[in-house]
C-alpha cells in the first residue's frame, strides 16, 4: 500500500520507505513518520512524549539532522479501520546514493562529528539524505550512546523481560507440578 489516510491530514501521502518500527510517508515537504502500532492510549501517549524529547536532546547537539516538527498522536486509515498511531513530523530531506565518492567522505564525515558528541549512528545508506550541499541524518531512532541503535536495543529489553516473566512463570509452574508429585510424606 503505498498511500495511506491519516486523520489529522488532508494532503495526499505516499510511501517513503518502510523499515522494521516505522512507515514513512512524504507529504508535501514534509515526511511522518508513522509508529508500528502499539496498543493503549497511555503508551502512545507515553511513547510521544519520549520520541518527542528524543528528538529535541538530538537537535541541540547535533546539525545533521532534518527540521523536527513535533510528535502527535493521530489515527491512520488501513482495510477501512481507524488505527491510533503514534506520528513524528519532520522536514522531507531526499535520500541519497552511496555510489559518489563526494557522498560516501560526507557520510564518514557525518559519522565521525556524531561521534565526536558521543553518539553512534546506524551507517544503513538509506539513513542518509542531501538536500543542496548539505548531508541530513534521516533516522533519528538510529542515533544513540551504544553500540545499537536505541529503536533496536529498546525491543531487545522488550524481549528480555518478555522471556525473564515467562522463565518466572514457569518455575512457578514448575514447583507447583513438583509438589503435586511428591509422594505424601506425612504420617497421621
């Protein structure tokens, strides 16, 4: 599908780019940046407020990155249901090619003043977008302290306490099974 509804915008959107937590439709001269869904009107306010004060810490640090416009929490229209979503806007940067020698020394340019702040940036080539002369970051969730992107390293903790719940769950299981099959110790 390469158009989407979304309810707080009347203009036309067209697909972008997809990746594993987000869609990205251009819109004008802007690009949203649409949330994979999440569920409760507490987390998705919560996850807005969080990408909305992520992107505002990046900004004052780093130059390399296109205009941030807000988070909103909206609804997109997909097989004819309303879904809330969680969107961020931001200014449209075109992506660029990595083909050019002139790009790629603006790409490790790029990699090398994030670091100087004290970030890591994913290298992915469609990460990165040039309007003019200028060379743009275009995914701000790839930019973080570690070694993984925090939109990667926030699933992984997702999962973790995903999989330590379950391994209680079961040595609960586990016990309770234990003690039905001993055999009865106690003399009347």
């Amino acid at each position: 599908m390469s158009e989407v509804e979304i309810a707080c915008l009347k203009s036309r959107s067209k697909l972008v780019g997809r990746g594993i937590y987000r869609e990205v439709y251009k819109i004008g001269r802007f690009v949203v940046k649409i949330e994979k869904s999440q569920r409760g009107t507490e987390k998705l306010q919560n996850r807005a407020e969080k990408l909305r004060r992520h992107n505002l810490e990046l900004h004052k640090k780093l130059n390399f990155l296109p205009t941030f416009y807000g988070a909103i929490l909206t609804a997109v229209k997909r097989r004819g249901r309303w879904t809330p979503v969680v969107a961020t806007i931001h200014e449209y940067i075109p992506p660029i090619s990595l083909t050019s020698l002139e790009n790629l020394r603006s790409v490790i340019q790029l990699v090398n003043m994030a670091a100087k702040e004290g970030y890591v940036i994913d290298i992915k080539p469609s990460n990165f977008g040039k309007k003019g002369k200028k060379l743009y970051y275009l995914d701000e969730l790839g930019v973080g302290r570690g070694p993984i992107p925090p939109d990667v390293f926030e699933d992984l903790s997702e999962i973790l306490g995903k999989l330590i719940q379950l391994r209680v769950k079961v040595s609960r299981v586990h016990v309770r099974l234990s003690k039905k099959m001993l055999p009865n110790t106690r003399k009347d």
